[in-house]
C-alpha cells in the first residue's frame, strides 16, 4: 500500500469521528429548543388574563377564536416541548413546534422587531433539522423502534 493510500485510508476512517457526537448534538437542540417553547408556555398560564388579552387584541390568528387560539397554543407550548426534550413522538413535537413557531410569526409579524424575526427563522431552522434530519440516537422514539423491531420507510425501500 502506497503512502499516499494509507493518507487517504486514514483521512477517511478519522472524518467519520466526530459523527459520534451527533447524538449528544441532537439531544442538546432537543433540550434547547424545547427549554424556549416551555418557558413561553408557562409565562402564558402564570397570567390567564394577560394571555387572553394578547390573543384577542394584540395577535391576528387567522381562523380562530381568541380564547381557542390562547388555550391550543398554551397547551402546544407546554407539551410538545416535553415530548420533544423526551424523544417520544419526536418528529411529530418538532413538526408541531415548527407550525405553532410559524403561526406566531404570522399572527404578529407587524409587531416583531428584526431580531424578534431572526430569533424564530432560527428556531424554525432547529426544528426543521430535528424534523427531517435528526434520527434522535438517544430518544424514546429510537428505544422504542429497536424494542419493537420497527424499521425506518427509506431504509426498507433501499
């Protein structure tokens, strides 16, 4: 074996390391993003009124009752995050996130500073990883796949 072959041989074996952090990435996204959408949950349920107030007055939520929008993105905030920090239904928390995340920049993007615009394409672009990319190795949802001897749809179809 050439010298160069064994550089090459080696360079490729190495790349493949810091893969292994990849589940400890995904955890840290989960537990971060999650630790956003719990706070606002529960600075929601700390003041009903305020909340009220807010959805009927100040938010534009299309399609909804005020008191409906409130009390379904109250509850979104308050358990999605969990099962998402969990793992359990993960990609489902994600994708519920992702969509409460882009209702709330639409419902009131006319009072959002740039940052305030900034802060939620970025965590829609955290979500959007945990949704399509994130195979979640220290989650629920892998645990329970493995115990149940459940494969992933494009794994079978590969």
């Amino acid at each position: 074996m050439t010298p160069l072959l064994r550089l090459v041989r080696l360079y490729y074996t190495t790349s493949h390391l810091p893969e292994c952090l990849a589940p400890a990435l995904d955890l840290g996204l989960r537990l971060f993003v999650a630790n956003v959408f719990f706070k606002s949950g529960l600075t929601k349920i700390q003041s009903w009124d305020s909340t009220l107030y807010l959805f009927s007055d100040v938010y534009q939520v299309p399609l909804l009752p005020p008191e409906l929008a409130a009390w379904l993105a109250t509850s979104a905030e308050l358990g999605l995050p969990v099962l998402l920090a969990l793992g359990l239904f993960g990609r489902f928390a994600a994708a519920g996130l992702f969509i409460l995340n882009l209702v709330a920049v639409i419902s009131y993007y006319s009072g959002l500073s740039e940052a305030g615009i900034n802060q939620h394409l970025y965590w829609g672009m955290l979500l959007a990883v945990l949704l399509l990319i994130s195979r979640g190795a220290w989650s629920v949802d892998t645990w329970l796949e493995k115990r149940l001897k459940l494969h992933a749809v494009c794994a079978q179809r590969l």
